[in-house]
C-alpha cells in the first residue's frame, strides 16, 4: 500500500460554532456539554442525561470514566464505557492515590493515540471477546503504578505496560537525563510500544519480512544479549547515519519501534500543523510519497518550531536528525497494509 494523506479536522461546537480542544467535555463558550463519537470522529453536544443520538438513531452515552480519567469519548450502553477505555485491561487500584493521580494522563495519551490510529486507517481491536475483541491478535493495556511495584514499559503479545510515574514531569524528566535521551513523553512512550505490537501484526509474509531485515536487521538476534550490550558500551560509533536515536540501535525490534514512534510523531504534527495555517509549503495532500512529505514539509516545519522554542529560551521540539537510511525506514512503515 502506497502511503496516502489524510487530514484531522479541527473540532468546533455544534451548538455556538466555537474552537474546541480534543478533551473538552463542555464548550467553554456556551456551556452545552460534549462527548466525542469515534464514529463521526467529531465532538458533539450531549442532552442533560448525558446522552447523543446519532443521524442512524443510536443513542451513545458519556463514558462513566468522565470523572475518573476525563474520559470524554461516548460508549454505547448506559453506564457503559468506551472503545477507548475497554483497551485498558489493568489500572490502579482504589487505594492507589497516586497511581490514580497519574492515570487520567496516561488514559489521556491513550485516546490521542486511538484516534491517530484511525485517522492513518490502521485497525485497532481490543482482546476482550465481550466487546467484540481478539483474546490473541488483539490489543490491550496495562496501566500499573509503580508505587506498589517495579513496572517495565513493553509490550508482550498485544499487551502494552506503562509505568504510571512517567506521567510525572519531574520523575519522567530525571529518567530522560540518566538515559541522556533528547526526548521523553507519555504519549511517545504509547507511540513506541504500540509499534511493536504493529510490527507483530503487520510485517508478516517473505516479502515484507525481507525488506524489514534490510532495513532494520535480524529481528532473531538475541534480544536480552542486545540490552545487555547497549547498557554497557552504548550506541555504536557513527550511530547518527543510520538511526533516528540511540535506543534504536540496541535491537532490530527497537528500531522499527522507533521509527513507527516518529512516523506518528510526524503526521500528527504535519495535519495539525496544517489544520492551523502553520505550513507554509505545498499541502501534504500534493506529496505522492512519505518520503517527500518528511524533507518537504517536516524538515522546514521542525527548524521553524525548534527556532520558535529556542526564541522562547526552551529546547528544541524536534531534537532530531533524520538520515537518508532512516527515510527508507519510515517509507516502509508508511506504506505497510492497513
């Protein structure tokens, strides 16, 4: 599959015509409550129940996770909750009070990157058979606080762990300066994991596998031996010529991780960009390629947004350097079947 635009509408009210942010869960200008339908893929005015009936008839209610996560997507039953929120097999306890502190940031990650999943056309099914999901080739989330105990962010078989404390600035913001990574957010922590899990599902076949081993390497090697290694002697000399960051050099897997992570990170930014008169270039739609897209639109976008924060006295938004080889990368995850 060749890759192909598609554009992200901004949201507006239904009711007043007002800009509304993603998570608005009521219009700050004429005070009608909202919800977000993931199947219009719009926000829209929900009654005093709590209730929106769709153009087919279909009645859809708040998500019962509002007050808990902020959840502000609507769920087909009463009570109910949402696609998004059935995507979480695990969350913190009652007791957990800091756990719970951290989770509405974590859930609110995890709908930005729902909602960029559909909008790139990629399918997204949970493991639950009750909601309709696959118990083995779908995909769900354990969102565990590192309170109670150690938590390793990964992925195993469709199931992501994210560590809660990284929903922290200070805590994430100390991990980012002992690992000396550029960057470090909760949303590319979602970005990266599920692209293992998009790695497990979709480069499959000889000539798919062929072409990732190309790019990325022997996905068999020996993946416990390539942490050990990494953690011990670091990137290889002259790692900036064929990865998008340090991490990626450890394992193939990791590689593919990470460009898929920056792929996401690309898109997004280049369709809200665009949705707010940012790009001054061709619009993305005139790009027959991703390739194209990357040098002639996010590489003069980034050194405009990475100026703009250094005129702010902050550090680049962008602090990366794409090379020739990791173009081919992120080609090749942008072309893969949806």
């Amino acid at each position: 599959m060749t890759w192909q635009a598609r554009w992200v509408k901004t949201f507006r009210c239904r009711v007043c015509d007002n800009p509304l942010h993603f998570e608005n869960s009521v219009c700050v200008s004429c005070g009608t409550a909202l919800g977000f339908s993931r199947a219009e893929r719009a926000i829209v005015p929900v009654d005093d129940q709590g209730r929106y009936v769709d153009a087919g008839g279909l009645v859809w209610h708040v998500c019962r996770n509002l007050a808990l996560s902020g959840c502000t997507w609507l769920a087909p039953l009463e009570g109910g909750q949402c696609f998004a929120c059935d995507l979480t097999r695990t969350r913190p306890s009652d007791e957990d009070l800091v756990g719970l502190e951290n989770y509405p940031a974590a859930e609110r990650a995890k709908r930005h990157l729902v909602f960029e999943l559909d909008t790139l056309g990629f399918r997204v099914v949970g493991k639950d058979p009750e909601t309709g999901g696959d118990p083995e080739q779908g995909l769900a989330f354990d969102l565990l606080s590192s309170v109670a105990e150690n938590v390793v962010i990964g992925h195993e078989d469709g199931v992501i762990t994210i560590d809660l404390a990284e929903s922290d600035d200070a805590h994430r913001e100390k991990v980012r300066t002992q690992l000396a990574e550029p960057y470090r957010t909760m949303l590319g922590h979602f970005r990266h994991e599920v692209g293992h899990y998009y790695e497990w599902q979709l480069v499959r076949g000889d000539e798919l596998m062929t072409r990732a081993r190309e790019l990325f390497g022997d996905e068999s090697a020996d993946y416990q031996e390539a942490i050990d290694r990494h953690y011990a002697d670091g990137p290889p000399a002259g790692w900036e010529e064929s990865y998008i960051s340090t991490y990626a050099t450890m394992h193939p897997f990791e590689d593919f991780a990470e460009t898929w992570a920056h792929y996401l990170h690309i898109c997004d930014t280049v369709e809200t960009a665009s949705e707010y008169g940012l790009t001054a270039v061709a619009p993305v739609a005139a790009f027959s390629s991703f390739r194209d897209v990357v040098t002639g639109v996010w590489v003069p976008l980034t050194v405009a947004l990475n100026m703009i924060n250094r005129s702010m006295g902050k550090d680049d938004l962008y602090p990366f350097v794409i090379p020739a080889p990791v173009l081919d990368k992120l080609e090749f995850v942008a072309s893969l079947p949806r």
